[in-house]
C-alpha cells in the first residue's frame, strides 16, 4: 500500500508538469531581496587649511613737508596713503613675502616738489621702512620774451641759490614781444606782441614750467609795448603806442581766453600800464614823442565789468617817460624819463588820482624799468645806456628816494624784477641775450651778482616776469 502512494504521487507530479505548471520546460527559482548593499567608503579627513602666508607692511618716511601740507603716495600705482606731517608712514596693505613694490608721488603739496628714494624693490621676510620721501618748496618760473626772434624763453629759478637755469626750447609767439603778464592762478602766460598787434596766451606746465600756445592770437590795438592783468585775473590791459588807446580783455580763467572789451582812449604814445595791488586802479605814461614833457594818467577799474574811467587830472612826467610803478600800498608812482635821466614821484590820492611829489630824482642814463621790493623798503631802476642798477631805499613817510647804490649789470639792461620772497633780483641784459642773477641784502637792499648766474635768453629779450606756480 505504502508503495502504491509513491506511484501515484509520481503519477500526478508528472502530469501536473504536463498541464503546463510554467512556460518553461525547466523550474525556475523565484528571486529574492536579501541582496547585500556594497558597502560606503569611509570618508576621508578634511585636511587642515594651509596657513595665510606672512606679509609685511611697505612704507618710510617724508621729509620737508611744510605745515599744513600734505602729499599722497601711492604703490603700485594704487594703494594710497595721505601724509600730512614729516615722519614715518605705511601704505595701508600689507604685501607677502615676494611681491614687487614701488612707491610714487600721487599728489603733491601745494607749492611743493617732493622726490622718492628706494621706492621700489621686492618684499623679502620684513617690513620695508627705507623708502625715503623728500619735500621741498618748488623752484620760481622765470619767462622772458624775445623781441628779435619772437619767442618766449623759460627758466627755474632756485630759491636758496637763485641761480636761473633755462628749461625747454624757447617757444614762439607773435613778431616783436616786449611784454608780457601772467594770471594769479599761475595757469596763462600773455604775450603782447608789438608789430603782430597781437596777444598769444600759453599754458603753464604747473610741474616742468614749459609752456603751450593756447588757441589763436587777440588782436589789440597797434603796437602793443605793454600788458598788465588785475591781480584777481579777471582782466587784462595793453597799451598801443602806435593808436593811442589802452585795449581791455576780459579773461576766462579757466580756459585763459581772452574776450575784447572797449577800447580806452589814453595820451600820446602810452607806453606802459600799471595796475596796483588791489585791483582798483590802473596807471598809464604816455612817452609823447617828440615833444615835451610826457603825461602819466590814472584811470579806476570797474571790478564787475572791467571798463576804466580816467580820474583825476593829466599830470606832466619828464621827457620820453617810459615805465610806471606803483608801491604795494597804493600810496605812491614812479615813473622814469629816459630823456632826462630822472624820476618823478607822484603821491596817489584814496580817489587814485596822481599830484607830484617832491622834485625828479636823477638816475643813470636812460633810466627804464623800475621794481619795488615786496617790503617796500627798496626799488631797483635799469639804466639802459649805463649798464648798470640803481639802487634806491624808499621813505615810507612821503615815498622819496635816496640813492643807496649803483650796481654794473650786462650790457643794456632792460627788465630788473624781484623774487616774491624779496631775496634775489633778476635783470634782463637785451645785448648779452642773458638774465643775471643778483642776491639781496634785506637791510641795505644792495646787489651782489651770484657766480655763475647768468642763463641764455633768445634775441633781444626784453621784457621778464616771475610765478610761483601752486
């Protein structure tokens, strides 16, 4: 019985197959999830950030600043520090081990020059304290027009020395320049040129002292010898000898171009024009050629419109007058008579108007062009035809004259000017080609000329004038 079971459960296994238990012929092995997962890798450590490599600060010292300056320094043409007292400074990013520096000057102090030693090198594992940064006051510009050749020559002029040094090429202007004036801001140059009947403006280069021709010449009246601007630079004034008028301009201060206003009528020949220190006044020989005497006039500035009213009367001057000047206080005129050798003094009235002083003063021979110290203790006259300087103190009382001294210069000297500070004296020698240089004594006024002080000009400079550029 037992064995008749197995064969029939045999039986039926067999069959069951037959009747199609699958699609397969074979049996197949149902799948399972008890798949094992790879397992993760084990995360490695963050490494520890490597350590900022060192720096060290840049910097030095300034030297010569003059109180209440400042400068700005850069390096590497940005990283700026403001310095405003002599002594130690550091620009304000610190630089790595490596890196290259070099220190310039951003922007210098206002009447200053300032120079950079050992500004420039590699950061090795210190900080760099040797950059070296010297400040001094700039050196004068000096500019003298020459008649014969028609240009305008530049100078330095050395402050502690005096020593007049010639920069750049001489530059052209108009045909026959005798005079020229430069604006308060030390920005324009103006020319007047005689036979052109022209006033050419240039441009200072406020760092080198070069100058550039700006725009087109300003016509004026005929034959300009004279220009003379007001000290706050809005106008400026000429005198033609050849027409008898005085031209008027008022200036763009920005630009420097000049704009016509209407012309003055003045005396017979007007050779020079002088305005005084405030602004509000304006003085005019008129040399009257070929007669006698001559005539000084006085005329008051409109401040707003630049228009001039004659004041007062006509006064009479020796023979052939040829320059005015008037002190610093307004108070008292000089004017030189080349014909007579003599200059009048002329007391100046709160109105502006003009009343002789005294009697004419005798000078050297063909006396000319006159300056009056800044202290105003002392005036300086070129004696054209005597090749010499005269060298006058000034009653501060009632503005006489007293001689204190004659000083030989080169030959004919046609311009004597004084340095703001009233140190050093210039004259422009018209045959030599040159200007000298003479230092001052502050107690006695005379004139010693420096060795070696002589610079070339072009041909037959005449007239010469100082800035201080900012």
């Amino acid at each position: 019985m037992h064995g008749a079971a197995l064969v029939m459960a045999a039986a039926l296994s067999l069959g069951l197959t037959a009747c199609g238990g699958g699609d397969d012929a074979t049996a197949t092995t149902p799948p399972t999830n008890n798949n094992t997962p790879a397992p993760s890798p084990t995360p490695s450590p963050t490494p520890a950030p490597a350590p900022a490599p060192a720096t060290y600060s840049v910097g030095g010292t300034v030297s010569g600043l003059a109180t209440g300056k400042s400068v700005t320094l850069l390096d590497n043409g940005g990283d700026a520090v403001v310095v405003n007292a002599n002594g130690s400074f550091n620009f304000p990013t610190k630089l790595a081990q490596g890196k290259p520096y070099a220190a310039t000057v951003g922007t210098r102090p206002s009447g200053e020059n300032c120079t950079v030693t050992n500004g420039s090198g590699i950061v090795g594992t210190s900080n760099v304290t040797t950059i070296a940064v010297a400040c001094a006051p700039r050196p004068l510009f000096g500019y003298a027009v020459n008649s014969n050749d028609g240009t305008i020559s530049a100078f330095t002029l050395d402050l502690t020395t005096g020593m007049p040094t010639a920069i750049g090429a001489s530059v052209p202007v108009g045909q026959g320049p005798l005079s020229l004036t430069i604006d308060p801001a030390g920005k324009y140059v103006y020319v007047a040129n005689a036979i052109d009947n022209t006033v050419t403006t240039l441009s200072i280069n406020a760092d080198t002292g070069l100058l550039t021709v700006v725009g087109s010449a300003t016509p004026t009246g005929m034959q300009p010898y004279s220009i003379a601007r007001t000290p706050n630079g809005k106008f400026a004034y000429t005198s033609n000898y050849g027409d008898n008028t005085l031209s008027a301009f008022s200036v763009n201060t920005g630009t420097g171009a000049l704009t016509a206003l209407a012309p003055i009528t003045a005396g017979a020949n007007p050779y020079t024009i002088a305005i005084n220190s405030a602004g509000t006044f304006a003085y005019v020989v008129n040399a009257n050629s070929g007669a006698t005497p001559g005539t000084a006039m006085a005329f008051a500035i409109n401040t707003t419109t630049g228009a001039l009213t004659q004041v007062g009367t006509t006064v009479n001057t020796g023979n052939t007058p040829q320059f005015i000047a008037v002190n610093s206080a307004g108070t008292y005129a000089y004017v030189t008579n080349a014909a007579d050798n003599t200059i009048n003094v002329y007391s100046i009235s709160n109105t502006g108007a003009l009343t002789a002083s005294g009697t004419p003063v005798a000078a050297g021979t063909n006396p000319y062009y006159i300056a009056i110290a800044p202290s105003g203790g002392f005036m300086y006259v070129t004696n054209v035809l005597a090749n010499t300087v005269s060298v006058f103190s000034i009653n501060p009382a009632n503005g006489a004259l007293t001689l204190v001294d004659t000083t030989p210069t080169g030959n004919a000297p046609v311009t004597v000017l004084v340095n703001p500070a009233g140190t050093f004296a210039y004259v422009v020698n018209a045959v030599d080609n040159s200007v000298s240089a003479y230092s001052i004594n502050s107690t006695t006024g005379k004139l010693t000329a420096v060795a070696s002080g002589s610079a070339a000009t072009g041909n037959i400079p005449r007239g010469m004038a100082i800035v201080a550029v900012p």
